[in-house]
C-alpha cells in the first residue's frame, strides 16, 4: 500500500499542500507492512517528513524526522543525494 500512498504524498508536497503531505507520508510510516515490504519508501518517508516539517517551521521535528531517516540509511553512500542533503539539513537545524 506505501507503493501507492508515495507518489500522492509526492505530488502533495510539490503542489506546495504540506498538511496533505505530512497526513500522507504520516499514514506510510504507521504502516508496520511498508517497514518489510518497502523499506526504502517507509525510509524516504522520514526524510520528506524532515522537509515538511522544516517549512512549515517545526524544528524538532524535522530534526527528529531527518534523523531516524539517516538511522535506516546508516552506512549508506553518503554521495546519496538524500543522505548528504539529510545530514546537511540536520547539522543546521541542530545549530540553530
């Protein structure tokens, strides 16, 4: 089911509808199948929470978020461009 939730959680986020996307990629993370199932997109989905939050100016939990992102993808390439841009993101709200 995350398979079809992401891109509507997605498309919600670019349009610019945060509460929409923040509702949709809440329902992936609640979802115990998606963590074994989709690994990646349960992963990804703490990342965009990261973001949603972030704008809409919530800095603990971006934090939160961007960090348990960077817990699933430990080990992770760091050239990832959502690994570096995460832990780029982190650092600044953290010296905030």
């Amino acid at each position: 089911q995350a398979l079809f939730i992401e891109p509507l959680a997605f498309a919600h986020f670019q349009s610019g509808d945060l509460d929409k996307a923040l509702e949709e990629y809440g329902r992936i993370i609640s979802l115990t199948t998606g963590r074994l199932l989709v690994g990646d997109v349960y992963a990804k989905s703490f990342y965009m929470l990261g973001q949603i939050y972030e704008q809409k100016g919530m800095t603990k939990q971006a934090s939160e978020n961007y960090q348990k992102f960077l817990e699933f993808w430990e080990g992770a390439d760091s050239s990832l461009v959502e690994v570096s841009d995460a832990q780029k993101r982190l650092t600044s709200l953290n010296n905030q």
